[in-house]
C-alpha cells in the first residue's frame, strides 16, 4: 500500500517540484502553441502514463509528435512522425531550468520540429523566463518517481468517478500551468463572468469558466498550502455550498482558498485509500449540485452506489 500511495511530503521535494513545474510549462507550451483551441483549455494539459506524462498526439505540418516524460527511466523523449519519422531523448536529471529549456528546444529542432514559444512562466507569482532561469534545477528521481505513482492512483479513482457522470465532463488531465491533476463536471448552464486571478491572463480564466462547474482535483502543494492535497470547488460557488456536509472525516473548507480541501497525508494513511478519496470526490459534488440546483436526474448515470462499484471493479 505505501508503495502505491507513497508519502510525498513538500517539504522534503519542495525544489524538485518547482523544476518539474517550469520543465513541464515548457512543454505544455509546446503543445498550446501547435493544438486547437478546444473548449476550456482542453487542448493543452498533459496526461498520466504507465511511466509518467504525455501531450498526447501534437499536430505539426502534415504529421506530428509527442512529448513525453518517463519518471521511471528518468528520460524525456520526443517521438515525431511526418516529413522525417524520428525520435529522441534527454535525461531527466539535475540541470538549471535555462539548460533544460535549451536541450530540449535543440532536441525538438534535430527532430526537425521548430516551434518557438512564449519564455515566461504562467501562473506564477516570480516568473523568470526560462532561458534566463539558472534558480531552478533540482531533480530528485525517487520524489519524482513518487508524484507520478500518486498520479497514477489519483488518475484511477478520478476515471472512475467520471464514469458516473453521463453530462458534460473534462477528460481527468494535468495542468501545467497550475502544476495539478483535475476533473470538471458541468451543469450545462453558462456561468457569470469569473472575476480576475492573479498571474493568468483574464481571456484564460474566461474561457476556462464559461459554464458552472464543479471541479475535483490533486495538488502537490505550495505557497499558502504547505501538503498535498486533493481539492474540490464550485464556480459560480452557490449559496450553502460551503457548510454542507461532506465526508470523509478530515475533509473541511477553506475559506481562504475558497474550496473543500482533503489532505493526500489522510487518504494514503486510511485503511481504504480508494473508499476514502471516492468520498471526497463524490460528497463534494453532490455539496455543489444540491446548493447549485443541479438536474441530476438528467445528468447522473443510474445504478448502484459509486463505492459499491467501485469495490467491484478493484476486486476484478
């Protein structure tokens, strides 16, 4: 079980998670500069693999690629199809932000790939660019390699938890510009305009919340919350949505974040990690479908309840 749920306390990767952060936004911008717009940014997030993280297919000319990074061998590779059928690899180890940027644009330009993008950061309150970034360059593999296993888990249990929803819902992605794992479902009504956020452009959060949502999600952590963290919110968040009852035991508001907050510390130590997440996910949810009038009727799958299924589908 702590192999599968493994500790990941911050403050012992706090510098690994802030590289593995930026070097992930370099190639998330990659892939936002070449893909589609697709409804609430859904063209730019990465996705969990059997080793690590991917962008999935990226269009370019009349073939394309794909970035991935592998936490097991500790490798990041680009594999291309089109005018040259190539593919290439770096290794994922310690180096400077700005040294990681520069081989991986060398990597992507011997491939025959030449996309230039925007250097600064999003989402971030110090942004440095990243060619000019030498402040950054931790990279421990074990701790690496243990934020993608709760990856992995996290990727499990939300899979499931979309699959009881038969509305309008994201596919479970990972945000490079928040550095978080996510799953939206919507009501199907149009939201008001979502007021600013700091450090995202205001198009950004417009598109993103153009619909009422109710959005779950994995965060390592930082700035203002110093653990890992599961999460969930409304938007727009509705009236009682705040004192309503949600499980499991340690599951709680904050009103400083403006979201139900469940600590990854208390799923991974449970004697039912799978029981205790399926929980949050799904209290939280009816919290904000219940004060926001949600149809339910319309946009839950029927049948038996999520945590008896989901036992089932573990035990097979």
């Amino acid at each position: 079980m702590n192999e599968q749920w493994p500790a990941l306390p911050l403050g012992e990767w706090k510098e690994t998670c802030e590289t593995l952060h930026l070097w992930t936004q370099i190639v998330g911008k990659v892939k936002l500069k070449q893909a589609s717009l697709v409804n609430h940014w859904w063209n730019v997030p990465l996705y969990v693999t059997p080793a690590g993280l991917t962008t999935g297919m990226v269009p370019y000319g009349r073939g394309g690629f794909e970035i991935r990074f592998d936490f097991v061998r500790h490798l990041l590779s680009v594999d291309a199809c089109g005018a040259r059928d190539e593919s290439g690899t770096m290794p994922l180890s310690a180096c400077p932000v700005a040294d990681f940027y520069h081989g991986f644009m060398d990597l992507l330009h011997a491939l025959g790939i030449d996309v230039r993008i925007w250097t600064v950061p999003q989402e971030m309150e110090k942004a440095i660019p990243f060619d000019e970034d030498r402040t950054h360059g931790a990279y421990d593999p074990e701790y690496a390699r243990r934020f993608w296993r709760v990856l992995v888990q996290s990727e499990r249990i939300f899979q499931f938890f979309r699959s009881r929803f038969t509305g309008k819902c994201s596919p479970v992605h990972f945000f490079w510009g928040g550095f978080d794992m996510a799953v939206t479902r919507f009501s199907g009504r149009p939201a008001p305009p979502h007021p600013p956020v700091p450090y995202v452009a205001h198009f950004v959060v417009l598109e993103a919340y153009s619909h009422e949502v109710s959005s779950c999600g994995f965060w390592p952590g930082g700035g203002a919350v110093p653990e890992p963290v599961y999460y969930s919110y409304a938007y727009p968040e509705p009236e009682g949505f705040k004192a309503y009852p949600v499980s499991p035991e340690g599951a709680f508001y904050s009103a400083e974040m403006g979201e139900y907050i469940l600590p990854y510390e208390k799923v991974r130590t449970s004697g039912d990690p799978e029981g205790e997440l399926l929980a949050f996910l799904q209290s939280t949810y009816v919290a904000a479908a219940e004060t926001g009038h949600w149809d339910r009727e319309r946009l839950e799958r029927a049948g038996s309840d999520p945590g008896t299924r989901l036992s089932s589908a573990q035990a097979s």
